[in-house]
C-alpha cells in the first residue's frame, strides 16, 4: 500500500499525525476503567474515587464512545490549523 502524506506551509506532516495519535489516546481512555473492570482485572474499590460510576457503564458502548470522542477531539485540534 502506498500512502501519500501531503505538507502544506500550515504545518507538516508530522504534526498531523501527532494530532491523531492525540485523538486516538483521548477516545480511549473513557473506555479504560470499563474495559478492567469487566475483565475482572480489578474491582471498582480498587481504581480511583475521582472517576465518575457512570463511565463504568459506557464501557458497553465503547466503540461508540471511543469513535465520537475521537473525532470530536480531532475536530477542535484541527479546526484552527487550515489542513
């Protein structure tokens, strides 16, 4: 497969590419503390108190969560950047 990366005065390629790796780290965290604790890789007594029980529960729709945030985060890191 052959893929062309364009670079424009804005900004180079590299940035680009950080910025998605950004985004992709962001649309998986929401999902990190679901994922454990329905593995039973721990309890919910055993992560921190500061995450909310609701995201517990979005981990059943993590692929929706992860694709949504993903974007949405990619959306604002590129919207002043012209690409």
């Amino acid at each position: 497969m052959n893929y062309t990366v364009t670079k424009d005065d804005t900004g180079s390629a590299t940035d680009l590419i950080s910025l998605q790796y950004i985004a992709l780290v962001a649309g998986i965290l929401p999902n990190v503390p679901g994922f454990l604790t329905t593995a039973k890789l721990c309890t919910v007594s055993q992560l921190p108190h500061w995450i909310p029980d609701w995201l517990y529960g979005m981990y059943h729709y993590a692929w929706f969560v992860g694709f949504f945030v993903s974007g949405f985060v990619y959306w604002i890191l590129t919207k002043n950047n012209n690409r």
